[in-house]
C-alpha cells in the first residue's frame, strides 16, 4: 500500500498538487495543502488506491518544495 502526507511547515500553497491530484490533495483555510482522500485529514493513514498511484506521483513530482511525502507505511501524523 502508499500512504501520503503532506508537510505543511515547507508547503508554500501554491495550488498544484490540488489540480494534478483533486481526489487526494485540497486546501485548507491558508491555501496549504494536505490529504482528504477518505477523510485523511492529513494524518496519512489512508490508503491510496493503486488507480491513484499515477496522480499521486505526479503531484509529488510537481510539487516545488517536495512538500509531498509517499511512504509504504502510514505516517500516523497528528490531525
Ligand atoms: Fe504545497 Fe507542494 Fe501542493 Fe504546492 S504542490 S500546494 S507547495 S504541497
């Protein structure tokens, strides 16, 4: 499985991740991103689904300052 999380303190909310990958990445009240794929929350413990794989990839490449962060295991990051 992947998990992905993303690290608000280098996010610089400058909007792609949300627009290369909608179903995993949105925004919150200051722009920055984080996961809502199945209520994740940001805590990186969702699964992603390996039909997701491709644009959760994408966004972590795209992402300007590797904000993005895709492990094998859950991140069990605080909400
Ligand atoms: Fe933040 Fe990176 Fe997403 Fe831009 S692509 S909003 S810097 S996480």
């Amino acid at each position: 499985s992947k998990y992905t999380w993303v690290d608000k303190d280098t996010c610089i909310a400058c909007g792609a991740c949300g627009a290369t990958a909608p179903d995993i990445y949105d925004y919150d009240d200051e722009g920055l991103a984080e996961v809502i794929f199945d209520g994740d929350n940001n805590r990186g413990v969702m699964a992603i689904p390996d039909d997701m794989f491709e644009d959760m990839q994408d966004a972590c490449d795209g992402c300007p300052t590797d904000s993005i962060h895709i492990e094998d295991a859950p991140f069990n990051k605080e909400a």
